[in-house]
C-alpha cells in the first residue's frame, strides 16, 4: 500500500484541475493513501474528493502579509510539524514553482517527483529525484494526470473523472430552476462587459430559468447588484444576489444549477469539476491551456476576443436542450 502526499496548494482553478489525477491514482492503486497540501483557502475542494484521506493546510499567501510577526511563525513551525508527521513513497509536485518545490522538500519521503525545465513555472530540480517535462500545449488537467501517470508507472486512459460530489442547496432564498452567472474575476481583463451579462440575464428569464449572481469581494458585491438591478428593470422576476457564501456552500449553490456562465475563474472550473452545464466565457485566456474542461462545458472566446452575446445564449440554450 503506497502513502502518496500531493502538493498542490493554489489558485483555485489549478486546485481543481488536480483532482483527475487522485481519480487516476485511485484507480490504479486503489488501496493508496493520498494526502495533500493545500492552501486553507481551498482545503474544501480536495475535502470533496472520497480518495483523499488527509488535508495539510497551509497559509503562504496570509503568511506573507505579515512575515513580521511572531503568530507566523507558530503557525509555520506547526505546519512544518503536522507536514512532516508521517513518511510518505512517493511526493508529488504539480505546481512547479518554488514555494511548492520547498513544501516537497521538506516533507519526509523516499522519493520526490515534480516538473521538468520545460514545464515549471520556476525550475528547481535539486529538490526531486526525478522531473518529468509535460508539454504546456496540454490543458492543465492533462499535465498533471501525464506527471503522476509518468511518476507512478501508469498509462492514464480514458475521460478525466473529478470525482467530486456538492448536495444541492435548501438556501430558502432561492428559487429554481436556476442560472448561476459567475461575473467576477480578480484579473480585471478576464471580464465580459457588464451589458452582455445583463442581455444574457433577460434572455435565461425567457428559458424559465432564475438568475443568481455570487459574489467574493465588496467590489464584486457592488457588480452583482449593480447587473441585478439591471436585469430586474426588464421586468425580469427572481435575480438573486445571494448573501456571501463560503466554497462548500457556493459548491453546494453550483450543483443544484440548470446551467452555469462564467469567465476564466475558479468557481467555473468546479461547476464543471461537478459536471453541471457549463459555458465558459474567455476574454483574456487561451482555451487551449485553461478552457472548463468536461464533457458537459463549451468554451467560447478567446485572447482579445470576447464572445457575443448571441453567441453565448445560443450555447446556453444549446446546453439547456441536452
């Protein structure tokens, strides 16, 4: 029985594009332990996958803030304590940056495996025992079910299973059937105009189906109500703009969703991480290398490119029909 320690701790997106690779590791060892460094942030996505046996948190990016005070240092010293309780065979690295190489380091194991030169982000191949160069042609999702296929021995074969599962909510604000536009991204070149959310917002009404426009940051609270507003002078009914919701919960919002729109953002990849109907809105990334990725999601757009809302509706409605 192999004890595996995944690294992989941010941004949210790229945690979720990890998780058809514990689905792969699964399957081919089915009685591993998998464990798996996370960022506190995101802890709630690994959590939702059966295979993971263990979570270490781990908070470099509120760390960092405030590297001054002696309150970081417990709580790096105690990371370094439960990081370091059991001996892992094999530790892998699918984030290939440093502060994740140093994680694989300092982590008890017999063997290291991360990134290649050619596909590391930031190369440090004195910290592994082996390197793996993955083409960053590939989609996300494929690098790394490729390293840990290469690392373990194995030959990944077939779809990409995320194997996660969200119970649908009991929110007693929200009516269904619903849509749930996901608008907002930290990356200000990521976002479709807000007149194209509104004309899509009008446009779902028509398909029967409610709006709910979440929201992370005050700003992004600001754009939810702003576009509700908006949609609700069309004399459209039932756009809601939910109270804040933490990832289990916006987890559980996303899976009781007839359809999800949303720009290059977390809570879009975990839609499709769910398989809830998905269009992913791009404006500013390459679908090649971080499109939604599943069966039941439709990417359109692109670099400089954003879509059309008639585009947009047609995929929607295209989705809704399957």
């Amino acid at each position: 029985m192999f004890k595996i320690l995944l690294v992989k701790t941010s941004s949210m997106g790229d945690v979720i594009h990890n998780l058809p690779m514990v689905s792969d590791i699964r399957k081919h060892f089915p009685d591993s332990r998998i464990h798996w460094v996370v960022e506190e942030a995101f802890q709630a996505i690994p959590a939702m996958h059966p295979a993971v046996g263990k979570i270490i948190t781990v908070a470099l990016r509120r760390w960092r803030k405030s590297m001054w005070k002696a309150r970081t240092w417990r709580e790096l010293a105690d990371f370094s304590r439960r990081l370091r309780r059991e001996r892992y065979d094999f530790i892998l690295d699918s984030q290939g940056l440093i502060k994740s190489a140093l994680i694989a380091r300092l982590a008890k194991g017999e063997k290291r495996f991360g990134l290649g030169r050619g596909s590391a982000r930031e190369f440090m191949p004195y910290f592994y025992d082996q390197t793996f160069d993955i083409p960053w042609s590939l989609h996300a999702v494929q690098r790394t079910r490729s390293l840990a296929a290469q690392a373990l021995g194995y030959s990944p074969v077939g779809s990409a299973v995320y194997g996660i599962r969200a119970t649908p909510p009991d929110f007693r604000w929200l009516k269904q059937p619903y849509a749930v536009l996901l608008h907002s991204s930290s990356d200000q070149n990521k976002l479709w105009p807000e007149s194209r959310w509104i004309e899509l917002g009008i446009n779902l009404h028509r398909f029967g189906l409610a709006c709910v426009l979440p929201w992370g940051s005050h700003s992004e609270r600001e754009r939810s109500e702003r576009l509700a507003r908006r949609i609700e002078q069309s004399a459209v009914e039932h756009v809601e703009v939910p109270p804040r919701l933490e990832l289990r919960d916006a987890a559980s919002l996303l899976a009781g969703a007839e359809l999800v729109v949303g720009v290059d953002t977390g809570l879009t990849h975990l839609a499709a991480a769910l398989d809830i109907p998905v269009v992913g809105v791009y404006c500013a990334s390459r679908v090649e290398e971080t499109g939604i990725y599943s069966n039941n999601a439709v990417n359109i757009g692109g670099v400089n490119e954003p879509p059309s809302v008639a585009a947009v509706i047609a995929e929607a409605e295209r989705m809704l029909a399957k």
